[in-house]
C-alpha cells in the first residue's frame, strides 16, 4: 500500500537522526521523498529513474551494512560515468581528444632585449 505522505524538506541531521531513531519511519520518509521527486520528472525519464532507483534498492538489500551499500552504489555511479565517457570517446574518436591535448611547447622564441637599469 501506498502511502501519499508530502515529503516536508530536511536538512542531513534530521535525515541521520531519524535513521538510528526510528529507522521503519525513515524507510517509510525516503520512500516518500522518492516517490515524490519521481513524480516531479517527464514520463520518459521517470521510467529511466525508477529502474535505476530499483537497481539501488536491490544493492541496499544484499549490502551487509550501508557503507558497504553506500560504496557498492558509488560504483555503480563510476561504472555509469565511465561508460558514458566511452560513448563519448566513440562519438567523437580523435576530434575530442585533439580538443583537449594540450598544446605543443614552442622549441623557439623570439627574445625580447631589455635595457639594464642601475642597482639601487
């Protein structure tokens, strides 16, 4: 059953708190903020969203404790960014990493004579 709870805006501590306090009603306010932003997204990207967020619930529910879920997760975002820079890579090829080379040092430079002044 669905709760329909407004999730009200609060701050980390009040998150953590809630968490060693009362963690069923922390599960029941995360869900709900979820939920909530879910339903704030376009159709197309909402379906995006929720299948990630369901891969994330999956992670949180085999993790033998949430940093191990929290690091698991992070991973996932890694794996995520890195496949998206192979895309890239494939889109673009060479032209993006020509666009970020930096340049070739000039081997030569034209010297500039400058006048010595006296010491003070």
């Amino acid at each position: 059953m669905k709760q329909n709870l407004r999730v009200k805006p609060m701050d980390f501590e009040q998150w953590a708190e809630l968490a060693v306090n009362d963690p069923a009603q922390f599960e029941v306010m995360r869900r709900a903020a979820i939920d909530e932003f879910l339903g704030s997204v376009s159709a197309e990207r909402r379906l995006q969203l929720q299948r990630l967020q369901w891969r994330v619930d999956r992670v949180r529910e085999r993790s033998a404790n949430p940093m191990a879920a929290t690091i698991a997760i992070s991973e996932m975002m890694w794996d995520a960014f890195y496949d998206l820079h192979d895309r890239y890579q494939d889109l673009f090829g060479s032209q993006a990493s020509k666009r970020y080379k930096p340049q070739t040092p000039v081997k030569s430079a034209k010297i500039l004579p400058f006048a010595q002044s006296a010491s003070p």
